[in-house]
C-alpha cells in the first residue's frame, strides 16, 4: 500500500503535468471545442487509459534491470534525469502562447474518438521516457516491492488523469477560449512544471 504522504506527493506533481499545456490536453480541448462535450470527454477518456500500457512498460522494463543488472539500473536512473532536466530546461524557457484549435474534424464515433485518444497515448514514446523517468521517484525502497508501488502508481497516474481530462472534455469551450485569450497562463503553468521536472530530474541522479 501507498503512504498517504508517497500518494499526496505523487498526486501534486501528477496533476500538475497534466494540465500543463501540452499535445494531450490541447487535443482533448480541441475535440471537445469542435465536436462537443461527448466528443471531448471520450477522446480524453481515451488519452487517459493509455498512460496504463506506460506503467507496465516501466513496471516490467525497471523490474527486469534492478533483477539484472544494478549497473543498469543506475545508468538508467542517470539517463532518466537528465531527460526530465532536459523537459525541465525546455519548459522554463517555454514562451507561452498555447492556442486551442477548434476547426472541424471529420465525423467520428464516440467509440472511434476514444481508440484515437488511446493509440495517441500509447504510441508516444516520449510518454514512455516519461514514465519510466517519473514513477519511480515516487517509490519508497523502504517499503519492497516496487514493481507493485509503481504499478499503483501508475493507476493513481492514469485515474487523475481520467478525470482532468474528462474534465477538460466537458468544458472544453470556455476553457479553450479562456487559454486563447490568456496565452501567459501556459507559460506560467509551463515554468511550475519545469521546476518540478528539474528537481525530480536531480534527485534521480544524486539519490542512490
């Protein structure tokens, strides 16, 4: 089980990432400005679930080097730093400026837009380094099977992420008119973002 102060920590950071301006959550705004709530909310749905193939990816990936190789897993930890510095680095001197397009898709099923929002999410390999760099510095050693923690993790990740972008789904028209014209609030959800990224990307390098 997850300590309420692992859980909180974990939550803050995650909610932060996902609402900070980025390809996910603009698409779901987007979807849910130009074909409706119902479109939004099943395109989000979609994005949201697909974070559950990135936590078994790291689950299985980080469980199989610590079982092999310490080195390796150290060399992973390095590596997973600097990636989250490098996010850092990128989103403080992100310059704002993030707009919402609301043009008109092409007509598709609920069903349909939930399978892209899926595929979307899956597919990225950035999301992949992503995981694998984030979840596990929310993991206590102390308390074993870190598989099991990241595995939590990961759903607390995923159920967040659910209804923020469902969130996102259903209000999406004032929402994206609120960012079109306040295009200075992306950048200062970009610069928090970047700091946390920062921070987690040097404790993952220093801590051993």
């Amino acid at each position: 089980m997850l300590t309420p102060d692992q859980l909180l920590g974990f939550l803050l950071a995650a909610v932060l990432v996902t609402i900070s301006p980025g390809p996910d959550n603009l698409m779901v705004l987007g979807t849910g400005m130009s074909k409706g709530r119902a479109s939004g909310i099943a395109f989000g749905l979609g994005c949201a679930l697909g974070c559950l193939s990135h936590t078994a990816l790291a689950v299985i990936g980080v469980g199989a080097l610590i079982a092999a190789s310490p080195p390796a897993f150290t060399a992973l930890k390095i590596c997973g730093g600097l990636y989250l510095l490098w996010l850092g680095y990128g989103a403080l001197r992100s310059g704002g400026g993030a707009r919402v397009d609301s043009a008109v898709q092409s007509e598709r099923s609920l069903g349909a837009l939930f399978m892209k929002g899926v595929i979307a999410n899956a597919i990225n390999p950035k999301v992949v380094l992503f995981f694998l760099s984030f979840l596990p510095q929310f993991v206590a050693p102390a308390r074993g099977d870190a598989a099991w923690q990241m595995a939590s993790l990961g759903v607390v990740f995923t159920v967040q992420a659910a209804l923020l972008f469902g969130l996102l789904g259903y209000f999406a028209g004032s929402v994206g008119q609120w960012i079109n014209r306040r295009p200075r609030a992306g950048q200062w959800l970009d610069r928090l973002a970047g700091t946390i990224f920062v921070a987690l990307g040097l404790r993952l390098i220093v801590t051993r």
